[in-house]
C-alpha cells in the first residue's frame, strides 16, 4: 500500500472512494524493560527529552502502524481514512497502542 494512501482526513485529494471495507486496526501491547526504566529515571533526573521513552513509543506505533497497513491489505483496501492512534494503560508499565481508519478502495479521479 502506498503510504500517501493513509490519511487523518475523511476523502483523499485526487482519488475516488470506490468501496469501503470497514474498520481496520494494528494493536500491539508493550511494556518497559528493566534496564530501559532505569535509563529513564535516569534522563527524568536532569530532564528534557527522555529519548529512551520517546524510542519505546515511536516503536510501538510504527509497529501498531505497519499491523494496521496488513489488515488493510488482507481485506483487499489500496488506501485507509480517518486513521488514529489510541494508547491504553493495561497494567503499570503495559500499554496497548492502537492504530485504527476506515479501510477503502480508492480510484484516481
């Protein structure tokens, strides 16, 4: 799937939506390591960017990402609007990140 393809906005400029498939989602749940709280604490006792959280986060959208561009595709979708993220705390230091859009087949006008 062509990444432009993926988009915030409810229509894609230039294309047509042809059919929607419905919901799609990529879910990953995630905890912190040991050595990657103590790294934390750490960066949070002279604080500014705590680069070692910012990496765990990106990472696990990127992966909840690339899961939600699968489902697309298995579904037979080209293109997915309306995409978010969501997070949820499961338990202390486990999270659920989210990444959800209406999967759609699309034509360039």
């Amino acid at each position: 799937m062509d990444h432009s393809l993926v988009t915030t906005a409810n229509n894609l400029e230039g294309y047509r939506i042809v059919k929607h498939l419905g919901m799609v989602r990529g879910i990953t749940v995630r905890s912190r390591s040991l050595g990657g709280n103590i790294a934390g604490g750490l960066q949070s006792l002279f604080g500014g960017r705590l680069s070692v959280y910012v990496e765990l986060c990106e990472s696990a959208r990127e992966e909840a990402y690339q899961l939600l561009i699968q489902h697309a595709q298995a579904i037979g979708a080209n293109a997915i609007i309306s995409m978010r993220y969501d997070a949820n705390e499961i338990m202390q230091g486990i999270t659920e990140v989210l990444a959800y859009g209406t999967a759609v087949t699309v034509e360039k006008n």
